[in-house]
C-alpha cells in the first residue's frame, strides 16, 4: 500500500486533486477507476474524488505495477485542483502571472498548464475564466476551448463565483464587517470576518461580492489594514518573502450544465502557512480547523453594475 499523512501542505486538499498531483501523467479515466474500484481509503472509510484532506489524515492507495509506474518523481510545475473535460482548475503560486504579461519573461501559468496538458498529448488553448493578481496566490479556472470559456464566461458574468479569500491584514481589525466602497466609480462591496487577532496584524476571511480590480487590496488599506506586504496600496512593513498576503482559498459554483454544486478548495502556499503561525502561534492549529468550513458561508453573487 502507498500511505501517506496529510501535512499542512496539502490541508483542505480534495482527494482527487492529490491524486492528480501524485499521477500527474495518468488519464482522468484511471483516476476515476482507481477511486471507485476502492483502492483509495481516507482514513477508515473509502475515499470520494471531492473529500477533503485535514491535517494529520490518512489517505492510501493499493500499490500495483501500474500506480507504481505512474507515479511522479517529483511534482508537477502546476499544482492541480480539478479537471475535467472542460475546466482546469489550478492552486497559482505567488508571483506568477496568469497569461502572458512583461514581466513574466515567458513563463505564466497558462503556458504552464499548456505544457503539462501536452505531455499527456492533450492539445489545447486555454483561457482563463478568472483571473487573479500577480502576488496573489489561489484558485484559477482555465477553460479548455472556446466553448466552455463561453459557457463559464456567461455564468460568471451573469451569475458569479462564490469567492473566499484568506489574509494577513495589518492592524486590529473588527471582528466582522463590510466595506462598501465605490471603486473606479462603480459599486463595490466586500464582507470579512475576523479569524485570529495578533499583536498587530489578523488574519481574516473575505467574501468579495463584486469583482473590481485589486478589490480586496483597495478595500482593506481603505479602513486600515492593508495586506501585509502590498507595496501598492500598503506599507509593506513586513516582508512575506513572495509578496502581498492574498490567497484565493476557495470557489463555489453551479455547474451551468449540469446544475451540480462544485466547490473547489485551494492550500495554502508554504510562504503564507509561515506567516499565520507566525501570527497565530499557539492559536495556529484551530485556525486550521475553521479553514474547511469557510467556503460554505460564501455564495455566489452577480457582480454589480
């Protein structure tokens, strides 16, 4: 058997995003056999595609030449979420661009993924359906055709994605409120809540409800707790080492097909995990424990006019 503990690494990971990263030359195919033949236990029980992985659980997997064989040497450039036959969803490292830009000399997270879809002969363009800063880190959904980037596109535009954001603000920051602060002359509203109070900086949760441009940065240095280490609209007192502290945690959505609930949740990179335990202390593994209830309270909203 391949038995492994979950880490912080991979806490509030889904089981089939593990295995996707684990095998990441396998067809989506084999990862569904292997999942419903059984072969995958979570902890006691056997293990569904959207379960998620908490610290400290179990996860195995019956060893054949075949898991053997597809096994990854090491990880993969992109750190895989979900994917199906339409959508690529995928946990962008901080720092990185989504698609081309100036800075990124070539290397972005679409090309990325172009790159890792290629070695497993699978042709395509990919478009983003949403599209996050560069410093920040977190979920983003790449359509693999024009088809599905429209059909993804409308029900954002018409819909909208549930968001949950994660931060390290500077500051004291209220326990719970709402920012409803134009931006760029258009309506725009942000609800957080408190998760850990520090010294002098919190970590929070955000629920942006619209979708204007550095919103949630914009929003936070608005009432005075900038996001540690944003040099644009913060102090950047304190250095996280990649950037600002902004981490798209989750998403939620309805299928526009299928009509299906989908939740997707992304792990905290190791800069920012430093950074709350830095913050949190003693209080960090309760902080961990309130992660996987986050992305139920936020709801998809349409984005306003």
């Amino acid at each position: 058997m391949l038995t492994y503990k979950i880490t912080t690494k991979d806490h509030c990971r889904s089981i089939e995003s593990f295995l996707r990263n684990l095998f990441p030359s396998a067809t989506l195919g084999y990862l569904h056999k292997l999942l419903k033949s059984g072969h995958v236990r979570h902890n006691v029980a056997q293990g569904s595609g959207a379960d998620l992985l908490l610290l400290d659980d179990l996860l195995t997997i019956k060893e054949s030449g075949k898991t053997s064989a597809l096994l990854a040497r090491r990880a993969p450039a992109i750190d895989i979420l979900f994917e199906d036959d339409q959508l690529l969803i995928i946990n962008k490292e901080p720092g990185l661009a989504v698609h081309k830009a100036a800075e990124d000399e070539g290397r972005n997270l679409v090309v990325l993924a172009e790159k890792f879809l290629a070695a497993r002969q699978i042709e395509c363009k990919l478009r983003p359906v949403n599209r996050i800063d560069l410093g920040t880190s977190g979920s983003v959904i790449l359509a693999k055709s024009s088809t599905a980037a429209g059909l993804f596109g409308r029900y954002v535009k018409e819909t909208g994605l549930g968001k949950t954001y994660l931060a390290a603000v500077e500051g004291v920051l209220r326990q719970e409120g709402e920012i409803n602060l134009p931006l760029d002359g258009k309506d725009s509203l942000t609800r957080y809540r408190l998760l850990y109070q520090g010294r002098s900086e919190a970590i929070a949760v955000l629920y942006p409800v619209s979708g204007r441009m550095h919103q949630l940065r914009r929003h936070l240095a608005a009432i005075g707790n900038p996001v540690i280490g944003d040099r644009r609209y913060g102090k950047a007192s304190i250095d996280t080492g990649y950037g600002h502290a902004l981490h798209a945690f989750a998403i939620t959505l309805e299928h526009p097909e299928t009509g299906a609930a989908m939740i997707f949740h992304a792990p905290l990179p190791e800069s920012l995990l430093t950074l709350f335990l830095k913050i949190s202390g003693t209080g960090f593994p309760a902080l961990l424990g309130t992660l996987p209830l986050l992305a139920k309270l936020g709801t998809p909203s349409p984005e306003l006019p």
